[in-house]
C-alpha cells in the first residue's frame, strides 16, 4: 500500500499485496486452510486489482467515491479467483487493509464480513454486474467511519 494519486486516496500496488499475502498465508500456515503461493496468483486479475480502482474513462473516474473504490477490490479479489484458494479471506483483509490506509474501518462484526464475502463468492452470472457493485458499495457506505484516533 504505497501508491498515492493526487485525491491523496491510497492504493494497493504489487509489493503491498505480496506482503498481505505473506501475512495471510502465516495466519492460515497451520489451520488447514492453506494459502497458495503468491507466485500461483493470476497475473492479469492482480493487475486489474492494482488498476480498477484507479480507473477512468474519458477523464472520468469509474470509480470515484471511497466506498465504490473499496467494493471493486473486495468484488475483484472475491470474483476474479486471482488464487486457487483463500479469495474470500483475502478480500476480506485487503477490504479492510484499503479502508485502514484511508482513516477508515467497517463497522460490522466479523460475523457479517464473512457473511458479506460468502453471499459475493456466490452470486452468479445471473446476477447483474452492475447491482452487485452498487449493493456492495451501499453496503460500506451504510458501514463505514473513521478511524478512533
């Protein structure tokens, strides 16, 4: 997490998810859920964690509010199976670890986070692109405050 654009918004970049990957793979070292190697990771899904946040078009930011940038990450790890195993738990530290480097946290029990990440691993393709984004979105907006100082 060192990149900064000019919003002063944090971004993840390559080196910071190799280091969150690190530290999720030594949590889950013995738990018998093991956390594949980064080196296993799907190189074009974590080029488009690093940049799908930062996006835009035509000048204008795809994803422009705080809660928008942090739904696309929590969707892209959780959906796009950048790992053979352990999505969920990653996009649920890097959800968090995203707000964290930008003064703010989820107000939810771990509870809810898990419920949140299992019911996103399973929406479909019938499911619209476009609702989900918008439902996760609301979801951290309806969650989201800053950080006890």
């Amino acid at each position: 997490m060192t990149e900064e654009k000019e919003s002063s918004i944090k971004y993840f970049d390559l080196k910071g998810l190799e280091e969150l990957h690190a530290i999720l793979a030594e949590r889950f070292k013995e738990d018998g859920k093991p956390i594949p190697p980064f080196s296993m990771a799907n190189e074009h899904n974590i080029d488009a964690l690093i940049k799908l946040p930062q996006s835009s078009f035509f000048g204008v930011e795809q994803y422009s509010t705080l809660e928008s940038k942090a739904a696309i990450i929590f969707f892209t790890i959780n959906k796009k199976h950048i790992f053979p195993n352990a999505n969920k738990r990653f996009s649920v530290l890097c959800l968090s670890v995203f707000l964290e480097a930008n003064g703010k946290e989820l107000n939810v029990s771990a509870d809810e986070l898990t419920k949140k990440a299992l019911w996103l691993a399973q929406t479909t393709h019938t499911h619209n692109f476009d609702d989900v984004k918008q439902e996760l979105g609301e979801w951290i907006r309806l969650n989201i405050e800053d950080l006890e100082k």
